[in-house]
C-alpha cells in the first residue's frame, strides 16, 4: 500500500468545534502534534503531562500559533500513578462534554528497573496501563461525540512502534506473568518493545467493542525527541547505543515523523482497529498483531486490572 502524502497546512480539515486530548503533548512528537492541530481551530486542546512546568511552557509556546478560537489547557497527569489518571480524568471529565480526538501519544523507554505506583513494570506501566486505564475512563466521552460527530467520528490514536516486532521481545510477545515485577532479567529494549507490542495489540480489541468511535495503532517513524537519550540511564547498553549511534543516524525531523499521528486523526477512510506505517499504509504490523490472539488476551488482563477504577 502506497503511503498517503500528507501536509498538515492544507490537508487537516477544520476541527471547529472539536475537544482534542494528547497525551505527553509537552515535547516532542506529542508538541509538534498540538502545534498543528491547533492551527485548525479545534474548541479545546489540552496537552496531559506530567512535568507542570515543561507543559506550561508548551502550552505558551502553542498559543503564540493556535487558531483566536482555540482553548488551550493543561492537563496534569502522571502515567504511573492511577491515581493521579483518576484525578486528571475527573477535571477534564468535569470542563467537557465531549472528546473527539484522543492522541494517546506519550511514552517512555529504559530507566532503571523498577515499578509504577501499582506495581507494574515501569515501562509497560507508563506506556500501556496508564493509557488503558485513561481511555476507559474517557470513553463515556467519546462515546457523547460519537452521538453527535462534528464532521468525521471520533479518533483515538495509540502510538506504537516498528520495535512492536523487533527480536528483543519476550518469547510470549507480552510477559504477563512477570509483569508485576521490575522484570529484572529483561532488559531495556525488549521492556520497550514488549510495550510497544502492547500498543500495537490493543487498537484491535478497543475497534471491536467500541464501532461507535475509530481506534488504530500506529508506527510514526523514528525521531529523535529525546526517548533514547532519557532512558539510558540504567537502561542498558542497547539503548545507550540507540540513543548516542543509531538515533541520530536513522532519526528524520519531527515534523515529518508527527504526520502519521495527524493523518490517522484527521484523515477520512481510515479503518478501525488497522495498524498504520507512515503515513496512512495500513501494513508493517507483526504476525502477533494480525492474527488477533494477543490482542484479545491483552484486552481481558487489562480489564480485569481495571476492574474497580471508575471516576
């Protein structure tokens, strides 16, 4: 499948009316989304992040560019915590009444080995759990704009990545059964790959339940925001290479790799529940996102996680 040529100048529709969420919005990929998106005068971007002084500053910096019409807020929110999802969830819940386009953008790679707030691996914690339980508390919102679509349906976008199929990978794919541990004998990139295996899987389940609103996975390409290099303390030697050898090699400027994420946003016709290569090629997903099986796996874990965190 060719890939689809995409400007956000001209080829983001208006977005007059709409309520946009990005997760990590203060830097990097999630930044570059929010500049764009606002210049298309949605009602509402908020950017969640947990750093209030960085997201301040990106808030700054997205007014001088956003549309007269557009509110632009911070959320604060901490992916490790679930308490504080709660809490970001129930402020946001409580100033919208709707939610039509759900960038659940943020992510974070090696570290130290150690656990979230409820006891899941770090890594997996932050980039799965903390926007599982996210999404399920705002789906009473998509849900309200899929009642009544301004233009097309509402959007939620996982960001993935090519590491989803990469050869670090637990021999499970997603090692459950160790998940609730620093997971000490994994190391650093094949934490993040099993993550990113998480988000690859998880759009699948979501469609199926969910036909109301679009849910899709995708692969942005590689940019260097910052991911490597924050991780490799602790991280590994692996990603300590990705991150001072690999990254700036391979790494294309940020504008150009945010265009997946917008485009699968934004863009008509795009299928639910699909994996997308960018921009817009619905292939590059591994076998283990094809055929289905781990998706609906990871889909009755997590809920059973979640089970009892409402707002």
């Amino acid at each position: 499948m060719r890939s689809h040529a995409f400007n956000p100048i001209k080829d983001i529709p208006s977005l007059a009316g709409k309520v946009i969420l990005i997760t990590g919005g203060n830097a990097g990929l999630g930044k570059q989304n929010a500049l764009d998106l606002s210049k298309h005068s949605p009602a509402q971007l908020w950017i969640a992040a947990r750093n209030i002084q960085s997201g301040n500053d990106a808030v700054a910096e997205i007014k001088t560019v956003a549309s007269p019409q557009t509110a632009v807020k911070l959320l604060e929110m901490d992916l490790t915590s679930f308490a504080s999802i709660k809490n970001a969830a129930r402020k946001f819940s409580a100033e919208v009444g709707r939610l039509d386009i759900l960038l659940l953008n943020a992510g974070i790679m090696g570290g130290v080995a150690r656990v979230t707030k409820e006891g899941y691996e770090n890594v997996f914690g932050t980039n799965h759990m903390g926007h599982a339980l996210l999404l399920k508390l705002l789906t009473p919102l998509l849900l309200k704009a899929a009642e009544q679509p301004i233009g097309i349906e509402p959007r939620v976008v996982i960001l993935s990545s090519r590491g989803h199929k990469s050869y670090p990978l637990p021999p499970s794919g997603i090692e459950l059964a160790t998940i609730k541990s620093p997971q000490s004998n994994l190391s650093g990139v094949s934490k993040y790959c099993q993550s990113k295996l998480a988000n690859a899987v998880y759009a699948a389940p979501v469609a199926k339940r969910y036909p109301q609103f679009t849910t899709v996975a995708i692969y942005p390409g590689d940019a260097n925001t910052g991911l490597f290099s924050k991780g490799s303390h602790g991280g590994g030697w692996m990603i300590t290479l990705l991150a001072w050898v690999v990254a700036p090699l391979v790494a294309m400027p940020v504008k150009e790799v945010a265009k997946n994420s917008e485009w699968a946003a934004t863009a008509e016709g795009v299928e639910s529940g699909a994996y997308y290569d960018p921009v817009g090629k619905k292939e590059g997903e591994s076998q283990l996102v094809r055929d289905g099986k781990l998706g609906e796996q990871l889909w009755e874990w997590t809920q059973k996680e979640l089970k009892g965190h409402e707002i």
